[in-house]
C-alpha cells in the first residue's frame, strides 16, 4: 500500500513538473520569438543584412564571368540564365529578390 502511494505522488510529481514545465517554455519560447522579431526588424539589422545580399549577388557575377572563361560552353544554360536575370534586375533597380531582401 505504501509502494503504491509512493508511485502515485511520483507520478502526480512529474505531471504537474510537466505542465509547469511546458508553461514556462511556451513563455520563454515567445520570449524568444519576440526578440527575434525585434531584432529582424532592426533598420541597421535590415540594411546590413540587404547590403551583404548586393555584395553576395555581385560576387556572384563576378565568379559566374571567371567561371564561364574557363569552362566556356559547359555552364548549364539554367545557370546562366539565373545569372542574367540577377543582372537584369540589378541593372533595373529593382527592390527584392529571392530570398525577401530588398535594395532600400
């Protein structure tokens, strides 16, 4: 009687552990998720994170051209095309690409 008795406070134990538990972590994973956001829409966050998208998309074009003088006729034509579109929509100036970043 005594083992059992102990066996149910142990498990009345951890089910209340878990639901504190889980409570906690939902706060702090809002928490989180709040800071996160906050820190995402940083205007120096935002504006360093555009810029390192330019300067990823130029060296890529300046790779792509070095690239394509050695290997000449082997680069996938979905990969030049990729390329050319990049280009065009820098040349343009157009806001955003791909990945949600824009050119502000």
């Amino acid at each position: 009687m005594a083992a059992m008795r102990y066996r149910l406070t142990f498990v009345a134990g951890v089910a209340l552990g878990y639901v504190l538990g889980t409570r906690a972590g939902r706060e702090r994973y809002e928490q989180l998720k709040k800071s996160a956001r906050q820190f995402a829409q940083n205007p120096a966050v935002r504006n360093t994170a555009e810029s390192a998208a330019q300067q990823g998309r130029e060296i890529a074009g300046k790779a792509y051209h070095v690239v394509s003088e050695k290997v000449g006729d082997r680069v996938p034509e979905s990969v030049a095309e990729r390329v050319r579109s990049l280009r065009e929509r820098n040349a343009n100036g157009s806001a955003g690409d791909d990945w949600g970043t824009s050119d502000t």
